[in-house]
C-alpha cells in the first residue's frame, strides 16, 4: 500500500486486491460503498493524517477508482 500527499487536500492511495483481501473486503463490497469500505478508506485518511500530516478539515471526501492491469 502506498499513501502519497499530491497537495493540502489530495492524497493518492494505491492498493492491491490482495490488501482489500487482508482487510476482509471483496472488490465488489468496496466499489459498493459498504461500511466496510468506508471504514477502509477513513484507516487510511488517518494514516495520512498522522504519517503525511495531511487535513481533510472534515471535509467530505471524492474517491476516483483506477483499475490497472
């Protein structure tokens, strides 16, 4: 996994289906914006805050999915 602060309030996540996995989440349950997945992604925001510093100022989030082969 790979946590990268682009600006003040971009950050890009990249991850693998095998990391979804780890977590307990199937790529069909993440791309339906479950709670699980939603909970996945605010692990990592706060990973981003305490390891990037990063402040979404409680703002709400846009997620964009890019699958790669």
């Amino acid at each position: 996994m790979k946590i990268e602060l682009l600006n003040d309030n971009k950050l890009k996540i990249t991850f693998t289906h095998l990391e979804l996995s780890d977590n307990h989440i199937s790529l069909h349950s993440f791309l339906s914006d479950t709670n699980s997945s939603n909970n996945f992604i605010n692990a990592l925001i706060e990973i981003a805050k305490n390891k990037l510093n990063f402040n979404n100022q409680n703002l709400p989030i846009k997620s964009e999915i890019y699958f790669l082969n």
